[in-house]
C-alpha cells in the first residue's frame, strides 16, 4: 500500500516492476539487504511529514473507470497516485454488491454527548471493522462527510465506504479496533486506534499489508453530533509500508517489526441514560435505539 506526504516516482516504479505482469521476471531476492537499506535511507523515500504519525491514503484507488456502483474519489491530488489507481483489481460486475443491505438514507442518529458516541463507535467498528469491509453505519455521518488526506478527497460515507472494499482484500484484511477515545487535545474529535492487516487488491495477486496501527480522527459536529470528516494517521513511513510489501524478508532489518497480535476485547454497546430502563421503546432515546437495531 503506498501512504505518505509524498510518493516519489521511484517508489512508483518500484511498485510498478513488482506487479505489472504476473510473467515479470523481477524477483525480491535480486534486491540486497545492502541495496535495500540504501534505498531506504535515500533521500527519494524519505517524505515531508512528521516522524511518527503519518497521513493514511486509505482511499488509494478507487478506480477512474468507476466500476462499483458510485465509488470515486473527487480528486487525485498527484500524479503517481492517479496512474497507481490504473493497477487497482477489476471487480466483477455480475457479483452482488456487497453494501446492498446497507441504507445510506436511514435517518441520522440523535446527537449523543461525545463520550457516549464514542462508546457506541467502539462497539459498532469492533463488530463490523469497517475502516477495511466498508459495512459502515450512515447515522453516524453527515451528508457532506468528507474524506482527505494528501493523495485524494472524496465526499459521501457511501463514497468511502465503496472505496475501502474496492481497495482491501476481504478474505485476509482486519480492521482491529483497539481504543476509541475522545481526544484530549483537539476538539469535539474523537480518535480511534486500529491495527491494520490482510493485503490490499493491487496487481493480479494483491500485496501484503505488514501489520501497524492506525489512527483515525472523526470530526464531530457540535450542532448535529454526526460525523463530519475523517482523517487517518499511522505508525510507520509509508516507504516501510512498500518495502515491507515487496519484500517482506526485510521486514525487522530494514523496516519496523510488525505490530504484534491482539487480545479480544470484551465490547458491549452502551446502554443509554433516559432509555426507560433498557426497554427498547418509547423515550428520549426510542428511535435511536430502533436505529441501532437495539
């Protein structure tokens, strides 16, 4: 997967020779621990961010022929990200779409105080980890939800939630919901924190994706208390991230150890002041609990 500040279009050529042909004739092991190495450290990897946590192109490609449904992204805002969409794995027409249970015009949940909505965000992701199978839940977004970081814009949680399956492969790919805070530094913000694992739908066989955590950031509105926009962050550099995927026999000599396994977590919903004693109608909170299947 390619996620920095900047993509360099030797790594490009680099993904390029990887996955062009399933025929090529490049080979991971013609690349030295040496070679690798100065590669890394070169200059042509390094990206503008902050040394720690970095932008998340999550939304790397969903393709410009438009091929599930609605998913598109607004704009590609560089050049290497807009031709890597072109390598992006066709999906087959005559299957059946994978979010048609899913009613992007269900009526908004009522606002929740911010701790309470962050609660019932954990549960929700935890169960359905929609940051990679896109079973997002709409009442929790605005209509105007937007997605950016330095590589595309997209606006629309359908939008985004058809590009997150276009991109991650659904047999392998994991969303573990480790924490989902309100932030105590950033306003009416609330973080989750995430491993990331599977393999993203780039090429003919697809590339691993070395496990690492991720951080996202969901704007909430004060006036509505839906989501407004996201933003996502991770662990490592994004060249580590490529490097890791082509060759994975560097992974802990060149590039970071991947992000160990997780314990399960006991996650329940909440239960809701004002819902009458947890009965499931009638009260302040009656149609939103009939909107959380509750």
């Amino acid at each position: 997967m390619v996620a920095s500040y900047t993509h360099p279009f030797l790594l490009v050529s680099l993904l390029l020779l990887a996955i062009a042909s399933p025929s090529s004739s490049f080979s991971a092991e013609k690349l030295s621990t040496t070679a690798a190495t100065k590669l890394a450290n070169s200059a042509q990897w390094r990206t503008t961010a902050r040394p720690v946590e970095r932008r998340h192109n999550i939304i790397l490609a969903a393709s410009e022929n438009n091929d599930m449904s609605s998913s598109d992204v607004d704009e590609y805002r560089n050049a290497p990200t807009a031709f890597l969409s072109n390598f992006m794995q066709s999906s087959d027409e005559a299957a059946a779409d994978p979010l048609a249970d899913i009613d992007f015009a269900a009526p908004k949940a009522s606002k929740l105080p911010l701790s309470t909505l962050a609660a019932v965000l954990d549960a929700e992701l935890y169960t359905k980890e929609w940051f990679v199978t896109g079973k997002v839940n709409p009442i929790y977004f605005d209509d105007a939800f937007q997605f950016q970081d330095p590589d595309v814009k997209l606006t629309g949680v359908e939008e985004y939630a058809r590009g997150v399956i276009k991109i991650f492969d659904q047999a392998t790919s994991r969303a573990e919901i480790i924490s989902s805070v309100v932030n105590g530094t950033v306003d009416n913000t609330i973080t989750i924190t995430w491993r990331l694992s599977g393999r993203v739908s780039i090429g003919p066989k697809g590339l691993p994706i070395k496990p690492y955590i991720c951080y996202t950031d969901f704007t909430i509105d004060e006036e509505s208390g839906l989501i407004t926009f996201q933003e996502d962050r991770f662990d490592i550099p994004g060249w580590d991230i490529l490097l890791s995927a082509l060759f994975p026999f560097l992974i802990g000599i060149v590039t970071k150890e991947a992000s160990p396994e997780l314990e399960p977590r006991v996650v329940e919903m909440p239960v809701l002041s004002g819902s009458g004693g947890g009965k499931k109608d009638g009260g302040i909170f009656g149609g939103l609990f009939q909107q959380l299947g509750l």
